[in-house]
C-alpha cells in the first residue's frame, strides 16, 4: 500500500487514521488516535518506494532516534516509530497551530519584540538538543509550529530528519562534499560541506530565520539557487534597519553577530546566544503592516469561513519536501499574538476557513472546479487578507475560463450587480467589503485589470501592505503593459523605504515606455535615497544613467 493511500478509518499497527494533513516528498502525514493511550498523533508515513533507497530510510529511521532523545517543551515529541503493513512510520505529538513561515506570510512581518520572543524559545530548543550532542541542520521557518499553551504562544522545533549527532559519520546520509539543508537560512560552511555543520550552523540558520521574521524574506532571497548560494558565502547581508525601522541598533548587532561568514564569530553556543537575547532592552511591540481599522462588517463575526489556515483544527508537522499542491491544506490558527486585524476576526472563522480551503483543494484535484471556486470566495468573505486563497481562487478561475467550464452556479453570478456592490462600498470607505466583494467579479472576467487595481488600492489603503504587493504584481504577471500597476507598485516600495525594489520597477516600466519623464526622474532620486540611507553621502549627487 502506498503511504498516501490510507483512508479515514483506515488502521496503521495502534493507529486509527483520522485525516489527511499533507503529502510531499517523502512520503505523508496523518492525523490519527492512538486508541490504547485515547490520545492524537501526528502519524508521518514513509512513502514506500523511498523507504526502499538505503539513504532514505536511514534519514528517517535517523529522525526517530534523534527525536527520541530530545524531551522538551519547545521540541515536537516522538512516541513511537514502527513498521505495520510493510509501512514505516513515526508517531509524534499532534500540534496544533500554524509554522512560522505561515505566520510570517500573514502577518507580512513581525515585530521586534514578537520575533525576539519567539527567537528565545527557538534557542531553548536548540540548546537542548545540544546538550544531546545534536545538530539540526536544518533551521528554517517551516520547521518551527506555533500553537497555545495556556493562553501563551508556544514554539515547538520539528523535523529532526537532516539532524546529525556530533559522533555520527557523515556519509551515512550524504556524500563528502555535498549540500544539505535549506538554500536560503544556509550557513556558508554547510553551502561548502555539509560536514563541516555543528551548532554554529545551526546558529547562522536560525539568523536567517530572524531576519525573515522582521522583514519578511530571508536575507538573500533574489536570483536563482547558484546566486542565492553565492551570497551566503560572499555578501553581507542588507542593513535590516533600512527595511524595518522598529529595529535597534542592539538587535541589529546580535543579527549581525548571528549571521558572521565565519563560524568563530558568531555566538559560539545556544546558551550564549540566549543570554544576549535576554539581555537586550525592550523591542517595539506593534504588529507592523498588517492592520485592519475596527469596522462594523468586522465586529458582527459572520458565522463561518476565513483565509489561508484556521485556529484549534490544526496543522502538524509537515514533510520535508515540496507538499503536494492537491493535498496540501495545512489548518493553522491565527491567535498567537494580539495582532489588532486578527481579533477581529474569531478562531472559528479562521477554522471554518481552513476547513472549506481543504474542501476546496480535494474539489479542485477531483476536477469540480465549479465547487472549489464558490468554497473559495466564501473562504475570502471571512478573511479577505490571506492570499492564499487569493491565489488559488484566480488560478482556479483562470483554468475554469480556459476550460470553458463554468457551471449553474457560477453562471448565476451577476457581475453587474456585484459591480455596483464593490463600488458602492468603495464610495462609502467600506474598504473591507472590497476585498471580500471585488474577487466575485474576478471569477467572471479573470482579465479585469480595473477590478484588480481597485483591491489593489483598497488592500493598500488598510496597510495591508503584504497583500496590496502580491496584487500589483499579479497584475503586472498576467498585463505587463499596464503601466499603472508599475507606479503604483514603485510607490508602495518607495514608502515602505526599499528604494532598490522602487527603483527596479521604475527601470521595468521605462522600458515599456522609453520616454516617460517620471520614470527617469525617479530612477535618480531613489538612487540618491538610497545612496544616503547607506551612509555614502559623497555618492549621493552621482545621477543613475
């Protein structure tokens, strides 16, 4: 039986199979009862073609013996690892929440003293397994989940899968010389030799990760994998102050520490680094870009669906390798912190939410394309910031328009009236309704540039600067002679200070447009800014050509 054959109901050794989580690449995650002990697991089920590669089942069987030695509360606990029905599986503790990297694509970025909270119980985790004489080796922000633990957010570290202990010998698993863990939260001795990995890798890693917690990306995250790779051993990173000013000079210095190319400069152990996490003074708090005014639409709570993951139906650890795009429909809950847009929507909006996401998906990969399409406008309606389902309601609206394959219910859908709707709304500032509205029309006409650029500017008016970018950007994709989406692009960057990324689409719209006055101006006067902002004042009268 192929491990992602497994159905509700289905039994694994003790394990009654509950549900689906996801599927990737080596193989498939379950959420199931351990009917003997009355308790949830997350059951990870190793694909059985690669459990018949030597070096796949050892870094799996690796997993569970590392697992098993780390007993902590920031750490994702292993109860069992088995063999039933020719399948090899691990049985871990069911989590529920939302990975950091979900986390961080929502809310776009977090603040200072949010990402040094979370960093604090990263590196409680990792200073145990230390302990242990382990390595991770592959920190990144997927593999932290955040969920609840008395009414406080909890980190728990997971997937042990690429850990190495300090007396193992590397070629079990890999090659000399070869690369393992994640291109972008890569140290560079690892880039060079996975090898030469120890705790301050590990360190360099979770840089990466706090860095992508205060802007939004990891530091190196332009151009293709040679490129990115190249940074990692050769470029320091970009001035994070530049990108997020809530962050201090403090903070800025113990990144910078963390991100040293040489493996002696950085903080030599866990336990150092957490020392100075504790002792750098109070960190702006607010939650950043994503805020929502309070509104009367927002406080009535409608009952039912919301955007991309949800709140105490949850995701779990998911598999190392790309997930499945059909059946990747993680449930996280959106409550770990007190973001102001959030506590306007409730957790069982958020559930209801991922729930129809998940329906939506299966409805998608069995073809009802007419289905998933209405579940994902009513995933919208109840968070019209999650471009998730964005995303995939306009990718199935476009293949339902190729296909010519719009059923009675989408047929029903008068864009006329919804129209109005959206722009009744937009004349009485009811932005919200905007976004839950504006993609109805969508469905009907994928190539309405007008629509899209009215979201766009509703989506930046609620500061929902994350979501308003990913807008722009679908518009320039699908119309890239649309020279409006350019500058209002361009002027997003150029607020939020990356001047590089302002400039960069100025340059794409003046090729589209050879004479356009502003665009020249501008490429001059945002290269000055930038210039300034990095402190080469004598280089700030130097015109851009």
């Amino acid at each position: 039986m192929a491990s992602d054959q497994l159905t509700p109901g289905a039994r694994l050794g003790k394990y009654k199979v509950l549900a689906h989580i996801a599927t990737g690449g080596m193989g498939t995650v379950y959420k199931a009862a351990d009917e003997q002990l009355g308790r949830l697991v997350a059951l990870k089920v190793l694909d059985p073609a690669m459990a018949e590669k030597p070096n796949t089942l050892e870094r799996f069987r690796r997993e569970a013996r590392h697992a098993a030695k780390l007993i902590h509360k920031n750490i994702v606990t292993l109860y069992e690892y088995g063999q039933a029905d020719g399948l090899h599986y691990l049985a871990l503790e069911y989590v529920e929440g939302i990975d950091l990297y979900d986390y961080i694509a929502h809310k776009g970025r977090l603040s200072p003293e949010e990402s040094r909270r979370i960093l604090i119980q990263a590196v409680q985790a990792l200073d145990h397994a230390y302990k242990q004489g382990i390595t991770h080796r592959d920190i990144k922000p997927s593999n932290f989940l955040l969920t609840r633990d008395r009414d406080r957010m909890r980190v728990k570290l997971t997937d042990l899968g690429l850990a190495r202990k300090a007396d193992e010998e590397e070629f079990r698993v890999t090659h000399a010389g070869s690369t393992v863990g994640t291109v972008d939260y890569l140290a560079p001795e690892q880039a060079r030799d996975s090898a030469a990995a120890d705790i301050r890798s590990d360190i360099y890693s979770l840089g990466c990760t706090l860095y992508h917690m205060l802007t939004g990306s990891p530091p190196f995250s332009e151009g293709g994998l040679g490129e990115r790779i190249l940074k990692h051993l050769q470029e320091e990173p970009p001035d994070i102050r530049q990108i997020n000013p809530q962050v201090s000079a403090e903070m800025w210095e113990l990144l910078r520490r963390m991100l040293a190319k040489k493996p002696e400069d950085r903080f030599q152990t866990p336990a150092e680094l957490l020392k100075a996490l504790k002792a750098l003074p109070p960190q702006p708090s607010d939650s950043g870009p994503l805020r929502l005014p309070k509104t009367s639409s927002a406080s009535k709570r409608p009952p039912s669906p919301s955007g991309k993951p949800g709140s105490s139906v949850a995701t779990v650890f998911v598999p190392e390798a790309p997930v499945e795009k059909t059946n990747a429909a993680p449930l996280p809950q959106y409550h770990i912190e007190d973001d102001p847009f959030l506590l306007e929507l409730s957790a069982e909006h958020l559930q209801a939410a991922a729930r129809q996401y998940e329906r939506a998906e299966q409805a998608r990969a069995n073809g009802n394309l007419d289905y998933a399409i209405e579940l994902l406008l009513s995933c919208i309606k109840f968070n019209p910031v999650s471009i998730v389902y964005r995303q995939a309601l306009r990718e199935a609206s476009r293949e339902a328009a190729k296909l010519r394959r719009l059923g009675r219910w989408l047929a029903s859908l008068t864009t006329l009236t919804t129209r109005a709707r959206v722009n009744a709304a937009k004349r009485a500032g009811q932005l919200r309704k905007v976004l839950e509205q504006g993609e109805e029309v969508l469905v009907r006409h994928p190539g309405d540039v007008k629509m899209q650029m009215t979201l766009a500017e509703a989506a930046e008016e609620l500061e929902l600067i994350h979501l308003a970018t990913w807008m722009l950007e679908e518009v320039r994709r699908f119309h890239p002679h649309h020279l409006p989406a350019y500058r209002a692009l361009a002027s997003i960057y150029e607020r939020q200070r990356q001047y590089g990324d302002a400039i960069a689409v100025w340059e794409d719209l003046r090729k589209l447009a050879p004479h356009d006055g502003e665009a020249a101006r501008k490429i001059n006067d945002l290269a000055a800014a930038d210039t300034i902002v990095r402190g080469n004042y004598s280089d700030a009268s130097t015109k851009r050509r």
